[in-house]
C-alpha cells in the first residue's frame, strides 16, 4: 500500500445527517451517510457507483463544503493529509477541487454560455476554453447561446468544460454523461484520464457502469450511505465471480447487455436501517449474523468489502 | 390506432436553423420504439412536439387520425429527461403525484415509493427517487403513449431494469405505445420492438 501522506483525499468513518421537523417543533436527525470511506491517489480516476440516493451527491457536497445549513457532517475528512475545514474548504473549492454539478440546472440561466464558463478569472481563458468546447464537440455558437438554448447532453458538456478550465488537483465529477452521446462520452472521459495522468485525480459519480469499467482505476460502491466495496475496474471488467459484495455482482447482472435482471426490494430509506448489514434485507446469501451486527471492512484481492461472506 | 408525426418542420425563432425538417414518424398502440442520435439533433424537441408541448410550424402531429386534445390530461404523457425541472419545487410530492389522478398504491409499490416521501419536497428527494415519481405519474394518468426522454440515464442499473420491467409490464396490460429516447444501444435492445437513428 502507498503511503498515508501520498493520498488526496482520505475519508473513513464520515456520516452526514440531516435536522428535520417532525411533528410541530420537534426535530430529528436523519443519517444519511454512515461509515463511509474513500481514498484517492494522486494519478487515478475512481469511480463511485451505486444505487440513485445512496449519497454519491451528498459526498461531493460534504467535500467541498456546500450541504445546506441544515446538515452535520462527522469523521475523518482530508485533502493532502490535513483535515479539510470549512475555512479551507472555502479557500480549495473552485481552485484545487472543482465540480461538475450534476443538474444541468447549475447553469446561470441569464448568462451565455461561453461567459459562464469563463468565469471571474484574469486573464479570461477565452482561448483555452475554445479548444475545450472544440474538443467535446461543442460548435462554435454554442458560446452565444443562453442554457435554456442547449440540448441536454450540450449543457452536460458546458458543465464539464467549467472543470476541465480550472487546474485543479481533484475534479468531483457528479454523473457528466448523460444525455451524451457514445463519442462524446468516450471524449469527455479521454479528458479526465489526461487529467488523471497528469498527476490529478478524478472523482467519477457515474451510473454508466460500462463506461466506467474502462476508464477508471477502481470502483467505490455505495449502497444506502455507506461503501460496501472497492475494487479494481479490471475485476468489474471479469464479471461477478471476480467481485465481493452481493450487491456490486447484482448491479453487474442488471446491465442491460448482462441480464437486465432486476433484484427484489429497495434500499432501505434513512430513517428506517435495519440493524445489520444494509443489504441484508435483499441478499440472497443472508444468515442471522448479517441480521445482527454491520460487518466490518474486510480486504480480499486488493479489493476492500463490507461482508462477513464476501471472498 | 397509432400516434404520427406527418412532415413536421420545427426550429426555435425564425432566425434559428430548423431542428426538425420534414419528420415523419408513425407508431401504433403496443409497439416500443427507440430513438437515438447525437446530442443536439433534436430529439427532446420531437418529444415535445409528440406530447403537444410545442407546436410544429408545419406539418401535423395526429393521434389515431385527430390531432391531441386541447384539453385534459393528455393521452400522450412525456417523462422528461431531468425530473428535478418536472415537478412544481413548492409542492409536496404528493400533490404532484394526484395532478394525474387517484393514488395506485400498486404502482407506488412497483416503484418502491416511500409513502413518507409522498410529504417532502423534491429538493429532499434524490434524482433517481424524483424520477419514480415522474414515471408513476405519467402511469397513474392512464395515458394511451408514453414518450420516455432519457428516463433511466439517472438511475442506477439495478432501479433501471426495476422501472423499465414495471413499465414494460404496464406497457403490455394497457395496450400503450412507447416511444423510448435513448443513447444506450444495450438498454434499447433490450426494451424496444423497433429502432431508429435521426442522424441517419
């Protein structure tokens, strides 16, 4: 393993929760987040897959310091080996971490797109920009144009142009692709591995599982809040017999090209977890112990699972 | 029976390029068609025009040899692509749900809604989450065709096979056309009965 201080980003134990009303003026926490970890090095894309609500969107917000008021985030969150605060959380995010927001709502919807994307910085990168917009297939005018006159996958390709603009050492991009076609999926990708292998790092929140397999270095699967594995891209390329969380070899046989096969049930909601392991309720390799006890973090192959069984 | 576009032109001000020029596009009850085409090639636009959110400039959009009704809940029900610009942000989820109509607690159950969501807000909804609710929407609305633009590009794989075997189950029971936007070549495999490309 490389050494601690070589990480960008290093978090474990992080829970986010979330102060709700309930009846009248009585409020609740809901955790939406626990025991959470993720570690990236300097050079690698990882990709962070998992089910819609499984909090893949609320860890970038957590990063870069812009939940709403109402959240409370714990654990061990650090940038470079120091703790990120919010005070440096402030200082980082726009300049050493950048975001592709995931709704293409993020747009300013007054402001053209080639101005927006510009930005406050001086010099303005006008030049830099052209190239960007060139290469992710953008024509010309698109610059002129307000969001509203964008299709789907052109403000998906606006937004990830924001990011490619900045030099920043770690780029969370929250699902980039959709509404992208195959090719300009495959660009935008071929970007962020430059990126990676310019001595950057990648956060990728993707559901395009296929897409991912092939461009990034490891795979971080988030179920109801929490990691339930990491491995190595090229083990998701081999298929289930190579994985070790029942649910990351269940969402490689609900690939349309793998079965389509859906699994029985849905994920927990936040503020009723079962007492156990968070899948529990819908593996078919479940015993009493899973019931019980969350399982601890387990390395296997390199890969790191949260399973008693997994192997 | 069947839902057509007939020689429709279409572009966004007269200054504009046309988006759509010369369309024509014909789909019978039971069938499921898949569209793809490079983004910005107008499929978004041929989704509104077939659910009657725009109106071409020439050429007529026909459902079963009548143009859609003015009126009502349209029989031709669109699920767009970003369901977070799809719902009212200051509605409670369950009064966007009863705009189409009664509750079906089996189509809420098919999707897996939680019936304390049905209380907050979509902005305290996940995106996947919102999209359950764009699809039983236009499910509880009891229309004939449902246009699904990119529904499923949010949603993880396995919730994706989930909605799509609902739908297409749904699909079956009531007879409905589909018509599916989609860049997944895999997913359109799967889910359609015929494809075809707009660039071509």
């Amino acid at each position: 393993m490389k050494q601690k201080d070589e990480t960008i980003l290093e978090i474990h134990d992080l829970s986010v929760s979330f102060r709700m009303y309930d009846h009248g003026l009585e409020q609740t926490d809901l955790q939406v987040i626990s025991d959470l970890y993720l570690t990236v090095y300097p050079g690698e894309i990882v990709a962070v897959a998992g089910s819609s609500g499984s909090g893949k969107s609320l860890l970038a917000s957590a990063i870069l310091g812009i939940l709403p008021g109402n959240a409370t985030v714990h654990g061990h969150l650090h940038y470079k080996g120091q703790e990120l605060t919010q005070e440096r959380q402030e200082q980082l995010r726009g300049t050493d971490i950048a975001l592709v927001p995931q709704s293409v709502a993020f747009l300013d919807p007054l402001m053209k797109v080639g101005a927006q994307a510009d930005g406050h910085r001086k010099p303005l990168p006008t030049d830099k920009r052209k190239s960007i917009f060139k290469r992710l297939g953008l024509p010309d005018k698109t610059e002129q144009l307000y969001p509203f006159q964008l299709s789907g996958g052109m403000a998906r390709r606006a937004l990830v142009s924001t990011a490619l603009l900045t030099d920043a050492k770690l780029v969370i991009a929250d699902e980039p692709t959709p509404g992208m076609s195959l090719e300009q999926a495959l660009e935008a990708l071929r970007m962020f591995r430059e990126m990676a292998d310019d001595g950057k790092a990648v956060i990728l929140i993707t559901h395009d599982l296929d897409l991912a397999f092939e461009f990034t270095d490891r795979v971080a699967v988030f179920y109801a809040g929490t990691t339930v594995e990491t491995a190595l891209a090229s083990d998701f390329k081999k298929g289930p017999d190579a994985l070790r969380h029942p649910y990351s070899q269940a969402l490689w046989r609900a690939l349309p090209q793998n079965g389509f096969q859906p699994v029985c049930g849905f994920q927990p909601y936040a503020g009723a977890l079962p007492k156990g392991c968070l899948y529990a309720p819908r593996c078919p390799y479940k015993t009493a112990q899973c019931m019980d006890a969350v399982p601890p973090v387990r390395e296997i192959r390199g890969g790191e699972v949260r399973c008693y069984y997994g192997a | 029976m069947a839902l057509e576009a007939k020689n429709i032109y279409f572009r966004y001000g007269r200054k504009q390029p046309w988006i759509l020029e010369d369309c024509t596009l014909k789909i019978d009850r039971g069938e499921r068609l898949a569209v793809s085409a490079p983004s910005g090639y107008g499929k978004t636009t041929l989704a509104l025009l077939l659910a009657g959110y725009l109106k071409p400039e020439k050429g007529e959009i026909l459902l079963d040899d009548k143009p859609l009704p003015a009126k009502g809940i349209c029989p031709v029900q669109l699920i767009y692509q970003h369901p977070e610009k799809a719902v009212n942000p200051r509605w409670r989820l369950k009064r966007v749900l009863e705009e189409s109509g009664k509750l079906r607690e089996d189509v809420l159950d098919a999707f897996g809604i939680e019936r304390a969501w049905l209380d907050r807000f979509p902005r305290e909804l996940s995106g996947g989450e919102l999209q359950r609710f764009c699809v039983a929407r236009a499910l509880m609305s009891g229309a004939d065709y449902l246009i699904c633009d990119e529904i499923s590009t949010m949603l993880d794989v396995i919730t994706q096979a989930q909605i799509w075997n609902v739908v297409l189950e749904e699909a079956d029971k009531r007879n409905m056309g589909i018509i599916a936007v989609t860049h997944n070549k895999h997913l359109a495999e799967r889910i359609a009965t015929r494809m075809i490309d707009l660039s071509e």
